[in-house]
C-alpha cells in the first residue's frame, strides 16, 4: 500500500489526509463537506475533475483522528518547525 501524506497544523487544529502523489500537484475540482452533526464536527472531502477522492481535511482534528497520526504528520504551524 502507497504512503499516505498527512500534515498537521495544531495552531488551527486542522489535518489534511492526502491520496496523491506528493510529486503531483493536483487541484481539488469539488469539496463535498460532511454533515458536521452527523460527524460531530467539520470533515471536508476533496475529488479532482474525474471524481476520485484526493484528501481530506479534518477540523478539530484532536478530537477526530489518533494522536499517533498527529504525531507523525508534518507540521505546518511554528511549534512543529
């Protein structure tokens, strides 16, 4: 199974889990945003032109995702420079 990107940025809370090839840019055509009731909070998916999920940005992302995912994504605010 191919790595998957997740970056982290604890200053907003914010996590983005990525499907494509960090070498690729590709650009999201399409957010669909999960019902924040349903899911207890804001999780935004993102298609590309052709329909296929290319990531997902968690908000609140302590409350959602592991700590360990936490603490292995790459940081994007001061504290993890």
């Amino acid at each position: 199974m191919p790595d998957v990107k997740v970056t982290y940025d604890k200053t907003a809370n914010a996590a983005y889990i990525y499907f494509t090839d960090p070498q690729v840019n590709v650009r999201s055509a399409h957010t669909y945003p999960c019902d924040p009731i349903d899911v207890d909070g804001m999780i935004n998916l993102d298609f590309d032109e052709q329909g296929r999920l290319i990531g997902i940005e968690v908000l609140a992302a302590t409350s959602k995702l592991p700590e360990y995912v936490l603490q292995a994504a790459e940081r994007l605010d001061p504290e993890g420079s």
